[in-house]
C-alpha cells in the first residue's frame, strides 16, 4: 500500500511539474500578409522602442511565432515588422476587436489576458489575410512598381536620390529640428536643419527615404503646431484629425520641400 501512495504522489508531482514546465513560454504567432524579413514586438514592457523586443522566428508558411517568457500579467504589444510599427487605430474604428487598449484616434495596442492561452494574430489588421489581395509595391515611380498589386505592402524601392527638405522661420531661431515617429515623437530627438543665413534652414536626408516621412518642426525646443492651419483649411498637415494632431508628410518620390 506504501508503495502504491509512493507512486501516485510522484505521478502527481510529475504532472505538476510538466504542466509547471509548458506554462513557462507564451506562443504568440503572427500572420504576415506579405514577404517580411523581421518580426518583432514592442509595448510598454520595452518602452515602446520598436527595436527592443523580442523577434519571432520564421515558419516559412507566412507566419511568425514568439516563444516569450510566460507573463506574470496581461501584456500590452505592437507588432514591427521590418522596422515599421502596426498601426491599427483604423480596424479599432471600423469596429475591429484586436487592439482593445485604445482611445480610437492615436493609439491601439494588442492585449494578451493572463491565464488565456497561446494567441494568434494578424499584422496591422484584425482579420486574416485576404488571400484574393495581392501584395507589392503600389507606386508607379517606384522601380519595383507591380501593376497587378492591389494593396501596397510598403516594399516600394527607389532611385538613389538626396532628399532636401527646406523651411523658412518668419523669426530669429538659433536652431531648428525635425521630430516625428521615427524618433519617437522626442523634440530633441530628430536631425538638425543647417542655417542658410537668409531665414531658412535645410535638412538633408543623403540618401533620401524609402518610406513615408511624417514630422513636425521644432523651433528653439518648440514643436510646431498646425491643427489651426488644418481647420482653416490648410494643405501643410495631411496626417490629421483636426483636432488632436496635424502632421506634416513626405512622399517617396515627391521630391524636395519646401515649407
């Protein structure tokens, strides 16, 4: 009878201590509608730096799977791929369900729930891909421009140019900045414009980007503010809702500016 007590308590202890084992990874698997070549995470956990987070691995079947140290709460997170951040303010809008941290106009982040299982999810969406989309670059000034695509997938590339984008301060400034989601939104945080000594300043951008450029100006520590100019009727700004936030914005391709 000893015996038989000895060995139900080392199955029961076994079982614990598996169960114990496999609670110690969350899974969470990502499904990327388009060739990607890193995925990673991002959230408070990381102070939001898109960089800082772990990277999934590779499932070569168009989808990418976290192996993260089983949280001890409910963990807040964005997914970056290829150094682009989801945004998914919109799909919170249009009645989606898969960023519930949001106030529906400048932020929607992911959350997992302590004690919910492994999570499956999709980039910058809260559906699973279409598979009737086609994915590629959009632009016809690109040189990998797909005339078949029906959704950019951001993967536009073009020729090798210098970007110069040039502003005039209607007031003495000793120094003139960009800030913007590539620097985090930090006011000091951004590239330093050179002074023409005629009341303008230009920022070079040797090679010019790839990608969207949103920004504001910063004049002497002071970040422009353009919602005003925006509800008047303003073209300056085209990142805006009029009322919380008014962006500047550059195209690939568009060329210079001048502001």
């Amino acid at each position: 009878m000893k015996f038989k007590y000895v060995s139900l308590l080392l199955m029961l202890l076994t079982a614990c201590t598996c169960s114990y084992s496999i609670a110690q990874t969350l899974n969470i698997t990502a499904q990327v509608c388009f060739e990607a070549n890193e995925v990673k995470l991002t959230g408070p956990s990381f102070g939001w730096d898109p960089t800082a987070g772990p990277s999934a691995t590779n499932n070569e079947d168009g989808t990418w799977t976290f192996a993260i140290p089983y949280p001890t709460s409910n963990y807040e997170f964005l997914l970056v791929v290829d150094g682009e951040q989801e945004d998914l303010i919109e799909e919170m809008v249009n009645g989606g369900t898969c960023a519930p941290i949001t106030n529906y106009f400048s932020y929607a982040n992911g959350l997992w729930i302590l004690g919910s299982g492994d999570m499956n999810i999709t980039y910058n969406s809260c559906e699973e891909c279409d598979p009737n989309v086609v994915y590629g670059c959009t632009d016809p000034n690109a040189l990998n421009y797909n005339p078949n695509a029906t959704e950019d997938d951001g993967s536009c590339e073009y020729e090798e140019t210098v970007l110069y984008i040039t502003t005039t301060v209607c007031y003495e400034a000793e120094e003139v900045r960009m800030t913007g989601p590539w620097w985090n939104w930090d006011p000091m945080g951004g590239p330093i414009a050179i002074d023409n000594g005629d009341n303008t300043w230009t920022f070079t951008f040797d090679p010019a980007p790839n990608d969207e450029l949103e920004y504001l100006l910063v004049m002497d520590g002071e970040q422009e503010n353009l919602i005003e100019e925006m509800v008047n009727g303003g073209t300056c700004a085209p990142v805006t809702d009029y009322w919380a936030y008014a962006n500047r914005l550059w195209l690939p391709g568009s060329g210079n500016v001048q502001n």
